[in-house]
C-alpha cells in the first residue's frame, strides 16, 4: 500500500470513517451459513473452485474474509489504505491481497488482471451520477475475464442524500448494459434493521443484488 486516495474522492471521502468498519468473526460466519445467499450466487454464476475474486470497495473487509475462507484467491481493493489497513486487523491469518487503488480510473498493477469474479456491495450507489456509475461498473468490467461475472449488491429505494436512489433492477440492469455486461440475475433481499437493541425499527431496507456478464 502506497498512498491514500480517500482525501482526493470529493463526494464520499468524508463518509468512511474508519472505526465504522471494526469487522468480526460473527459478520464472516453471518454470511458464510446465509445458505441462501451464496447458493443463489454461486448457482447464478457456477464459479469454478479454483476461481479469482475481487471486490472492490471493501468496508470492513468481511466479504473478502468469507470469500477467502472458502478457498478462493481473494484481492480486496480500497480507495482508502485506512480501510485496508483496519480491514487487515479485523481478519488476521486469512490470505488476502490488499490493494489501494480508486473507482473509476484504476491504476494499479492488479486492477489490471483479470478474475473470475468481481464483487461489489455498498459502493456504486454512492456515484450519485449515472455517468460516473456506469464508468464505474465499466471499470469492474475490465477487471473480468471473458465469461466472468462482476456481482452488485446496492440498497433498493435508498432514502439516503448521499446515495442513488434505485427504484427498479431494470435500472441498474441498464447501467450494466451500458457499461457493456450483460446483466443475468436479480433479486431483492429483504433486512430488517434493528436499532441495536433486537428490536426492529420501523422500516424496511431492502438490498437490490444483481449479476453482470462480461462477454
Ligand atoms: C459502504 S462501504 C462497503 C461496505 C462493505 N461491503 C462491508 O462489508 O463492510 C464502501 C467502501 O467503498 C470504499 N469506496 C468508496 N468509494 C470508492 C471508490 N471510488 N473506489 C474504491 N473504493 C471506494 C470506501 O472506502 C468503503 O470502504
């Protein structure tokens, strides 16, 4: 890790407060036994064993932790060395390689390779501009092999100012399209949101997964 690019992103750079993302061995079983989840993924894109994976816009690093622990070679590239560096702390003794490297002009060496997978959750609706997510789902799109897959996972009627607002999949099936993938699978998750204590608030937020091929 060379330099931090979190200070040259205007809109969102303020907004990844490091200690947000103090990640746990709970999040990682949490998403490893969500059965469901990974099925559906892995049955949507039938990815090969030996597969490359990275994701981008890694948080506290818990996806990258799953994804490693299930035996794939797994790059987590951050535009914030602090968030790597925490994300190193949150899962020590797991193979991951770190990379800094920025949405949408890619610049390093591994953005430069290509994966079978490459997975995203809680990044591209804070573009808040179509353009600039479509050259951002582009830039994923580089970093696929041919036949490979770039996986979204965005919320769905955010109520957030500082995230894109999707209202439908075909939206961001759109994007995708233009970006040059092609999109092959969709799904609406349903969270609850409690408010710490187990009891849920009132609302919903419900999470838009969706997968594009690069061909
Ligand atoms: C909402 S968090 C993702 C949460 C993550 N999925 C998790 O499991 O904790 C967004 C992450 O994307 C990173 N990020 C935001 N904009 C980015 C960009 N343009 N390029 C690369 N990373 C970016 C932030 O530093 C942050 O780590």
């Amino acid at each position: 890790m060379v330099k931090d690019l979190s200070q040259t992103t205007k809109k969102s750079s303020s907004r990844w407060d490091t200690s947000t993302y103090i990640g746990d061995w709970y999040q990682v079983v949490g998403l490893l036994v969500d059965k469901e989840f990974f099925v559906k993924l892995l049955e949507a894109i039938n990815l090969p064993k030996d597969a490359s994976i990275l994701e981008i816009g890694i948080g506290s690093g818990k996806w990258s932790a799953a994804f490693a622990i299930m035996g794939y070679k797994t790059t987590a590239m951050d535009m914030s060395s602090e968030i790597l560096e925490q994300a190193q702390r949150n899962f020590p003794n797991i193979k991951i390689e770190y990379i800094v490297d920025e949405l949408p002009n890619l610049t390093s060496e591994a953005s430069k390779r290509k994966y079978d997978l490459v997975f995203n959750e809680g990044v591209i609706e804070h573009f808040l501009d179509r353009n600039e997510r479509v050259a951002a789902i582009r830039a994923m799109g580089k970093c696929c092999i041919e036949g490979g897959y770039v996986f979204f996972y965005v919320p769905f009627l955010s109520d957030k100012e500082d995230e894109h607002r999707y209202t439908s999949s075909k939206e961001l099936f759109d994007e995708l399209a233009d970006a040059g993938l092609k999109p092959v699978f969709a799904d609406f998750m349903g969270i609850e949101v409690t408010n710490g204590g187990g009891k849920p608030v009132d609302r919903m937020h419900t999470q838009l997964r969706v997968v594009g091929k690069k061909e």
